[in-house]
C-alpha cells in the first residue's frame, strides 16, 4: 500500500459546516450546527440563504458528496463545478445558487471565524494524524482476509481522505463518492484520541473496498433453497442509503472489521447503550448482528474454517437470525 491522500483544506471543511447547517437530508447531522448556535445565531437573511443552499444541495445527492468537497478545495470555481460534479443536470444554475451561497457566508464574520477558529485547532493536531496514520493501514491490512470475501482487494489509496473538524460527539465520516472524509478533534487531542478517530477512516475505506451485492450474487449457488431464496429478495431491493438488507450486511462486515477488531470497541455495551437511546433501530440491528456473527469472523480471521466454510455459515447465519429482524 502507499501513501493515504490526506486532505487539509479550510474550503472544502467551510462548506462541510454549511452543508451541516443547511440540513438538507435527514441524514445530516445536527452537532456542528448546534455548536454554532451556542457562538452566534442563524438570522432571517441566513436561513433564507440555508434554504437554497438545500433545494440546491438536494438535487445532487449523496454520491455527489466528495465531488462537492473537491470543488471547495479547488477553489469554488466554475470550472472545478463542472470537471467534478457528475450529473446530467443544469450544472450553472445549480453553480450560481451554491456559489451564491458560499459567497454570502464568507463575509458573515461570525461565521468565518468561527470556522476559521476550529480548523485551526484540526491544524494544531495535523502531526498527529500523520502519524497515527499507519493505523489506518494495518488495520486495512489485517482486514484483507475479510474483504477479499465480500469485496475486491485493492484499493485505490490516492482516494482523498478529507480532514473536517470535529465536536463533542460528532466524530462520523462519509463515504459518498469517490473519497472519504473523516473528523478530527479541534481541541489539542491525545494519541489515544486521534487513534480512535483513524477508526472511523478505517471503516470509511473499507466501504469503499466491499461489493456485498456482487459477492452476495455470486456465492448464491453453493447456498441451500432457502437461503436462495431470501438472497434473491434481498438483490431485488433497491439500493437506498443503509436502509436495505444487504446495507445492513455490509454495516456488520465493516463495523466488525474496524469498531470492533482495530477500535476494541465492546459489542454488549454498544447495543446496550443504542437499545436506552431507542433512537437508531438500524444501529441496534447491525449491533445484534455483529455479536451473532463475530464468532464466525473469529474462526475465519484463525485459519480454524475455509473460505467456503466461512461464507456458507456467515450466509445461512445471516439470513436465519438478522435479516429482517427487529
Ligand atoms: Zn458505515
């Protein structure tokens, strides 16, 4: 493997923060704009600005999420909207509402510095990331067995990996187009902290590397009738942002191969803890999953049982115990 492509850029984390203010999908999350709040306010003229920001952001969806990142960090030109944005759409008009945008907050002084003020605190742990860097590929490297399982093995480590700042417990990534982004502290961070968060690149680049939709199509005949079966209706859903079956399964793979084995993060205490939030049944599921499944991992990841053995059991496991559980 080569070197990552880590990307520091106050633009492209600039319109991260209006992306996060704007809440144009419900999958967005809430902390940053929370922590703004607490600093300074959203005025009339500013939510007016958010809401176009929005209708035009929605436009190009998730896939286009990197691309977005890319233009800021070639500088909001037209020509970097064009080169990097993919979408057979109007890109001009789309190109002067999110310009318009971006150009309006980069005079809103509050805002500015308030941005300007939290990557500086990324900046001041820039060492660190560099260095604990190396977590990311030998926890990729000790994955491999896996991911040749559900996925192609190679991966592309020129893919940008885009630096953001990150608060309080809004420590996530992104993998939506071609590239990641993960979050970093923008309080002086620990080792032990920044370790933790090359975690979350572990787990962002491994769902770059899976194609459970391919893999699980292929390995189809060598399973019984009626696991069959549920494969099939399982290929026939639509492909929609973790919602689906196979979007669960792949959840498991990676929250399995990165939370758990590289991060040592515990399966009873996090399913506990989602089950007393009650808010997130998908994160319940795949949680339940991975205690289910794991200790099939275990004697794959030992040499204990071949790779035939592996996929038939992790298969039939699957489709009995987690597919369309509650
Ligand atoms: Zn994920």
């Amino acid at each position: 493997m080569n070197n990552l492509n880590f990307i520091f850029d106050r633009n492209a984390d600039f319109l991260h923060l209006i992306d996060n203010l704007s809440g144009w999908s419900k999958f967005v999350k809430i902390n940053d704009k929370n922590q703004y709040l607490e600093v300074s306010s959203i005025n009339q003229k500013d939510e007016k600005m958010l809401k176009i920001y929005a209708m035009a952001r929605e436009k190009l969806k998730w896939p286009n999420e990197i691309a977005l990142f890319k233009w800021a960090s070639d500088g909001f030109t037209l020509d970097a909207f064009e080169k990097n944005i993919e979408k057979d759409i109007d890109k001009q008009s789309l190109y002067d509402d999110l310009k318009g945008v971006i150009d309006y907050f980069k005079v809103k002084d509050e805002l500015v510095e308030f941005a300007r003020k939290r990557y500086d605190g990324v900046l001041a742990n820039k060492e660190l990331v560099l260095e604990e860097s190396k977590s990311i590929k030998i926890g990729l490297e000790k994955s491999m067995k896996i991911i040749e399982v559900f996925g192609e093995n190679n991966i592309n480590m020129s893919l940008p990996i885009y630096i953001f700042s990150g608060h309080g417990r809004s420590f996530g990534g992104g993998a939506n187009g071609n590239g990641i982004y993960i979050k970093v502290d923008i309080e002086p961070a620990s080792r032990d902290l920044i370790k933790a968060r090359m975690v979350v690149a572990v787990h962002e680049l491994i769902h770059k590397m899976l194609n459970v939709r391919n893999k699980v199509s292929s390995y189809r005949d060598i399973m019984s009738n009626d696991i069959k079966e549920k494969i099939d209706e399982a290929l026939n859903e639509k492909m929609i942002k973790d919602k689906t079956e196979l979007g669960i399964m792949e959840e498991i793979i990676v929250y399995t191969l990165a939370e758990v084995y590289q991060g040592k993060k515990d399966i009873n205490k996090t399913i506990k803890r989602y089950e007393e939030s009650q808010k997130r049944d998908d994160l319940i599921r795949i949680w339940r999953g991975i205690k289910i499944l794991k200790p099939l991992f275990d004697r794959f990841m030992a040499g204990e049982i071949t790779k035939e053995e592996f996929v038939k059991s992790f298969l039939s496991k699957y489709f009995e115990k987690v597919y369309k559980s509650k």
